[in-house]
C-alpha cells in the first residue's frame, strides 16, 4: 500500500502475552502472566462496582484521589506520582520523551521485553548489556553508555529471572551515568520482596533529577485487567509525562478500584504471605523433580532444564495438555527455561505433580 509506517516500525516485534486458554480441557490452570492467585481486594471490587452509574463522565484527568492515596499509604509527594495505563503505558511515554532516531536505550539482557519494544516504536535503538548470573550488572551497563544513551532501565526485581541489584549497586549505576542520561527503576514486583540490601528508591528520586520509579497494580493489587501503574519522578519529569501523556490516560473505574485497593494493606500482607510459602514450597518441589529452580523474590520461579531448549519446550508443551499454562522463555533469551507463576495452593500441588510425572517420563 501507499501508505507507510515510519522506519523502523515493521521491525517491532509484538509483545506476546502468557497464554490463557487451553483447548481439550475441563480445567485451565493459569501461571504463565505473573498474576496474583488471590485475586484484587473485595474493597477494591466494591469501588469499581460503584462506578457503573458514572460510566458516561470523563475520569478525573489528574488522578488526584489515587495519587493522594498512593502518597498516603507510600509516605511519598502526592505531586511527583504520574499514573498511566499500566505501567507499559508509563515506560512507552518515558521513551517517546526523552530517546529518538539517533538515541540508544540501555536495559540488562534479560530485562522486560517493553524496554526494547518501545525503543524501536520510537526510533531509538535498544542495547542490551550481558547479565552476571541472571542478574542486571552494574559495570556491564555502565560499560555500554554513549554519548547517544538517554535512558538506563532496571526491572528491580527482574521479569523473567526473579534477581535483584542491591542498595549499594543501585547507587552505584547511578553515580557512573552521566547526568543527562534517565535511570527508570521499573520495581513491579517490589511489595514481594523482603530482602533487607533492596533499594529504598524514592530516597534516589528525591535527591536527584535524572531518577524514575515505575510501579504496578497489576500484580500485588490483582488489578491486572484494570491496567493501572504509576511512576514516582523529579518535578520535571512530572511535567514532561502530563504533556505527552492523554488527558484520561486512566478511567475512572481504574482510579477507584486503584484507590481502594491500595489502601487494604491486609489484603496486600495476605499476598506476600501467600507467595513467601508456595514460591518456597513450589521451587523446593521442582528441585526434586529434576528441574533446577533459580531464586526468586518475585511471585513467580524460573526453571532451567538439564536437557536444555528441547526438554523446556518439551515440557512447556505436555503441561499444556494437561491444562496447565506456563511462560516459554525463549522470546527473553532462555529458551531452555519456563516461568512459572506461583498460584493458589491447589493450582501449586497439581502443577507440582504434574511436572513430577512429566520429568519422570521424560527420564524413563
């Protein structure tokens, strides 16, 4: 056709999502997208539920009340809190304002696929730094900053590796970037975490002027189909993201359930104890089933198969049949391991069993 995208477009490759559907099968066990198995707060749910008689108003375009809530319950400035579309949303607008044609956006091999996708939906060009065992590495990064680099993302902790930098690692890469470069700190999985070294980042964007903090509703809040994020940021980021972003960037039902559900710490206590004991009792168990378990501070696992790509497709595929959906993680550069989300404590003991006998099988 006559009509062409920009350069560079047709080379994205669309994001790909975790499967949700298996065909043949009564029951569909759901562990491929990193959701939380409790579901949102009811006192979230009860908010959306009442906004179905305002569906004909505009949201309100600033977000006030759930970012007033967010500062509230985060101890942060009410005005340095953007919020988005999912944080996806927030990542896309940090790249389409501050990289272009000519600019590289820098991430850790094993980073977010988003990071790299919305380089090349704007025409910067994503550099990938190599990892030191699953783990973002600071001289790594560090030693592939240009003078073309204009932003450094750190998924902390990490999707799909389940890793983490440290206090003194974070400081570390920032010290070493120039000051016209943007560290985004992209924490979506950061209430899982209980490591007592993991970074405090809303002191780094406090006291400098080049620091972003992304956050979710998606996992935690179990508002995944609301999609709702926010980013905390220097004053003058704030004003950048509100003049590119859409005026009702988030609908109102998202701001309410959002609202509310960052308010109910119980539900969120609930969460983290939840996934401290099945993440443990899952990796334990599919140690024993011949699949090494890498550590994890996310709510999810990733296992690596002795047999390499054949046995993880192998078993990414017999898991299905039983209707039981994984992560292939092929697409992240780990094409011999699966991701596994941690669910609900039945959806754990059959996927547990399952992959024992698939192993098992495989073995015999």
């Amino acid at each position: 056709m006559s009509v062409k995208p920009r350069p560079g477009i047709l080379d994205v490759a669309p994001y790909v999502g975790g499967e949700s559907k298996a065909a043949g099968v009564n029951r569909v066990i759901r562990l491929a997208s990193n959701e939380n198995p409790l579901g949102p707060s009811a006192q979230a749910i009860a908010a959306y539920e009442a906004e179905k008689g305002q569906l004909h108003r505009y949201p309100d375009g600033g977000a006030r009340e759930l970012r007033e809530a967010i500062a509230g319950t985060e101890s942060l400035a009410a005005e340095r809190i953007v919020c988005g579309a999912g944080s996806d949303e927030l990542i896309g607008l940090l790249v389409r304002a501050y990289a272009g044609p000519g600019d590289e956006v820098l991430y850790s091999e094993h980073g977010f696929l988003m990071y790299p996708i919305s380089a090349r939906t704007a025409g910067a060009t994503p550099v990938a730094a190599p990892e030191a065992n699953l783990t973002a590495d600071v001289d790594g990064l560090l030693a592939r900053v240009t003078e073309r680099t204009r932003l450094v993302f750190v998924a902390n902790p990490n999707n799909p590796t389940g890793s983490y930098i440290s206090e003194a690692a974070l400081r570390r890469l920032h010290k070493g970037l120039p000051d016209n470069v943007l560290l985004v700190v992209d924490m979506a999985y950061a209430e899982y975490v209980s490591a007592p070294d993991y970074p405090q980042v809303t002191d780094l964007v406090e006291s400098a002027d080049n620091v972003v903090m992304l956050r979710t509703f998606s996992k935690i809040h179990g508002l995944a189909a609301l999609r709702l994020g926010w980013a905390y940021c220097p004053p003058a980021v704030v004003d950048v993201l509100n003049r590119v972003r859409g005026p009702f960037n988030v609908s109102q039902a998202a701001q309410a359930a959002g609202t509310a559900a960052v308010r109910d710490r119980d539900h969120v206590a609930r969460s983290i104890a939840h996934n401290e004991q099945w993440l443990a009792w899952f990796s334990a168990e599919a140690a024993k089933a011949g699949a090494e378990a890498l550590p994890s501070v996310g709510n999810f696992v990733l296992l690596r198969f002795p047999g390499g790509k054949p046995q993880a497709e192998g078993v990414l595929t017999e898991m299905k049949r039983r209707g039981i959906l994984l992560r292939g993680m092929a697409g992240y550069g780990l094409p011999d391991c699966l991701r596994v989300t941690i669910g609900t404590e039945d959806e754990m003991r059959a996927t547990a069993e399952a992959l024992t006998e698939v192993l098992a099988g495989a073995t015999s």
